[in-house]
C-alpha cells in the first residue's frame, strides 16, 4: 500500500521540485556587507557583476567579480601585481543545492570553488519580490564571521 501511494505521489513531488522560484539566470546588482557595528562596505565595489544559476536538476553556479575584474584577457606570466590582484577579487563556485522553500533557505553544496573552499555547505537565506532575489549571508554562515552579506540579484531575460 504504501509502495503504491509513493508511486502516485511521486510525480507531484517531482513537478514542485522542478517549479521551483528560483531555477534560472540571476544578474549581480548589489553585494551589500554590514559589520556588526553598522557601518557597510561593498567588498565587489559599487557595481559588481556575476551570475547565479538553478538548475532544475539541482545544481547551481554562482560567479561574483569586482567592478574593477578585466574585462579583456590578462597574460598571467607577464601582469603586473595590480592586475593580478584585479584578478583575485572575484569569487566562483557550483555544486548543488537544496532548497527549503518553506524556510526561505538554500544551501549551497560547494563541489568546487576558485577560493579552495570545496566540500564546505553555504547556507543562505533568501526573499523574492517578482524578478528580484535577496539573499542573506548571517555571520554564522560567513567564512570570516563578520556581519551581514545582502546579495541582491535580478532574474535574466
């Protein structure tokens, strides 16, 4: 009996799994960091860029770079430190995800990450209004455990 109602169910678990609101392209448009006394900083400047990706499948990508990344190809071998250090300031990782909608929580199973940080989970907490994500970081989800991350993204069209 109960083999048979997993059976029926599974199909409807299945289609709110991949109806999921946050499955698709996310643009970067503000990284917001708050320390614990107030006072706010924006560690990819003003006007980062990046992309956050769902998949339906349950996988997930997310690029973040400084506004001052190059945009043209850098020669490692030959860069200058300044350039180097441009290159530095941006953060990539995938792996896969589990949401709990409910919770308005997402973690992040990292696979792997240009800061060396695989295997670890990032928790975040997140809010959709239309086409727009806030994702919040709290200081126990931080790596440095120092205020508050806002991460806002726009969904691509």
């Amino acid at each position: 009996m109960r083999l048979i109602l997993a059976y029926l169910l599974l199909p409807l678990l299945l289609t709110a799994q991949s109806k999921s609101p946050l499955i698709g392209a996310w643009k970067l448009v503000a990284y917001t960091q708050t320390a614990p006394n107030g006072e706010k900083s924006y560690p990819y400047g003003q006007q980062p860029s990046g992309l956050l990706v769902y998949s339906e499948n349950g996988w997930m990508s997310a690029q973040l770079y400084n506004e001052s990344h190059p945009t043209k190809p850098v020669v490692v071998q030959s860069a200058t430190l300044p350039e180097l250090q441009r290159l530095l300031r941006g953060t990539a990782y995938f792996g896969r995800y589990t949401l709990y909608a409910r919770e308005g929580k997402v973690v992040h199973h990292v696979e792997r990450s240009n800061r060396g940080n695989s295997g670890v989970d990032y928790v975040r907490y997140f809010k959709l209004d239309g086409d727009r994500l806030v994702i919040t970081v709290r200081p126990e989800n931080q790596i440095e455990r120092s205020g508050t991350s806002e991460i806002v993204w726009e969904r691509g069209r």
